[in-house]
C-alpha cells in the first residue's frame, strides 16, 4: 500500500458509520481507539483498512463494503436515535433487521412523523447537516388551530437567527 492510499484513522471511523470524523478524532483522544491491538495516543494516524485491525471500545470496526443510505418513513411515537436509556422505541429498533450500522442524519421530535435518511456514509451525513455546506432544508408543520400572528412572528424571527 502507498502512503497516497493510506487512510487517516479518523476519516476511517467515519465512513464505518461509528462517528463524525471530529467525534471519532474524540474517541481517539479518549484512548478509547486500538489500532494492531495498541491503544492510539495521537491524532492523525493512517491505516491500511485491509491489514489494519481496527477497534473502539474493544469492539471490531470493519471498512464499511459499501455506502448504504436508507429512507424511512418515522411513524409518531418513535425517537430518533440509536438507543435511548429511557427504553422508549428507536429508529433502531424499526432497523434491527438491517445488516448494516445506520445512523440517523438529522433529527426528528419524537411526537414527529416524517421522512428522515439513515446511512452508513459518515461523509454524507456531515455534508448534508454541517451549516458551512447549505443545504436547504423544508420543513411542514401543521398546527392545530389557527396561529395568532404572535406565534407566526415567533417562527419567522427564530428562521431569522438561525445559523446560515
């Protein structure tokens, strides 16, 4: 393997779908890392992620084989995440048949029914949530009852502070 096609251990992390590529760098500053079996102490380690033996928390981490990207239906009732201490029901637990470790891209409340990705591709998550990309997003909310214009200029204002 040539250094151009070595892989940053963080950048690998993220495309297996473990964390962002500054949450894995967090994981790794952690210590909780093991590349070859040793703990990784420094940030910008490269790997071959066909020798390499990569590990978080002792758990193996596989190259991802191939970016899988899902659109689910949320029903109400349901939180967006992985696992929630509190036991309510995930969109994991909608998955579990999936063979792949998806993970939500973005968020939706749990009384919230809607269209929401999951994927294993920790760069297309990023691209399409970090605000320096811009990626509109649309949002269709009804309400019951009939807003008073004081709530209508509540919403408009908090669009107006939101980050660009």
């Amino acid at each position: 393997m040539t250094e151009d096609e070595a892989l940053r251990l963080h950048k690998f992390l993220a495309q297996a779908g473990i964390a962002s590529r500054r949450a894995a760098e967090a994981l790794i500053q952690q210590g909780r890392v093991r590349l070859n079996g040793t703990v990784v102490e420094t940030l910008g380690v490269k790997i071959d992620p066909n020798k390499d033996e990569v590990s978080v928390d002792g758990q193996a981490v596989r190259h991802a084989e191939a970016r899988t990207t899902v659109l689910l239906s949320k029903p109400a009732g349901v939180i967006t995440s992985m696992h929630d201490p509190e036991g309510r029901r995930t969109v994991a637990t909608l998955l579990a048949a999936e063979p792949y470790r998806l993970v939500p891209v973005g968020r939706l409340d749990f009384h919230t029914e809607g269209v929401l990705l999951l994927t294993t591709d920790g760069e297309l998550a990023h691209r399409l949530l970090h605000p320096s990309h811009k990626v509109p997003k649309i949002y269709v909310v009804k309400v019951g009852g009939h807003p008073t214009e004081a709530s209508l200029d509540k919403v408009a204002w908090a669009q107006d502070e939101a980050p660009a």
